[in-house]
C-alpha cells in the first residue's frame, strides 16, 4: 500500500496517525518530491471510478493562482492527467494506493470501511 501525502498537511497527519493506529503497514511518498506521473495518475483515476476533478486539490494556492475552476471543464481527460503530473501540489492529498483500492482526501469512515 503506498501512502502518498504531503508531511506538513493537517489532514495528511491524521490520516497517517489514523493509519499507523489501525496497525495498517504502508510506503510512505512524498507528492512533491515524487510527484506522482501521468501514468500513474491514469491507473489510479481508473481504478478509482471518481470523477477526474477530485484528484485536484481545488482549496490549494497553486489551483487558485492558475485559475484551473474555470479551465478544468474546457480541458480533455488526457489534459487534467497532464497537468496533475507537473506539480505534487495540485494533487488532492492524501492519497491511498492498495491494489485496486484508491482513496483521495481523508475520510476515516471510508479508509475504516476499505482499508480493515
């Protein structure tokens, strides 16, 4: 299982102290200093079976400052994938990868329900 998160996230924190109290073993990765790739970012929006835009973390600086509410909805899927690839910190985090299993944001009810 590969926990993709950035250190100094609040909610990242808790969803590793969640992780490590639920006695559940993962890789940890840091997004910006292993941004995940447009290959990988493809695998996991299809196995996730979510709608592209929740992959974007859409209360970031960098989703802000690049306007990105306004271009995502004119953008192809090939574009968005893309363009996630180019920065760890336009991606929704944290992030987990466990199989076919891809969870974004931290929701404990959901991580409880399809990670134990």
């Amino acid at each position: 299982m590969i926990f993709i998160c950035y250190p100094k996230c609040s909610t990242c924190q808790k969803a590793k102290k969640w992780l490590n109290e639920q006695n559940i073993e993962y890789t940890e990765r840091h997004i910006v200093d292993t941004n995940p790739s447009y290959e990988e970012l493809k695998e996991w929006y299809n196995k996730s079976g979510l709608p592209l835009k929740r992959f974007f973390n859409t209360s970031g600086i960098l989703y802000k400052e690049m306007q990105l509410k306004d271009k995502l909805p004119t953008m192809s899927e090939e574009e968005q994938l893309k363009l996630l690839a180019t920065n760890g910190m336009l991606v929704k985090r944290p992030l987990v990868v466990n199989g076919d299993t891809v969870l974004i944001g931290f929701k404990e009810a959901e991580w409880a329900e399809k990670l134990n």
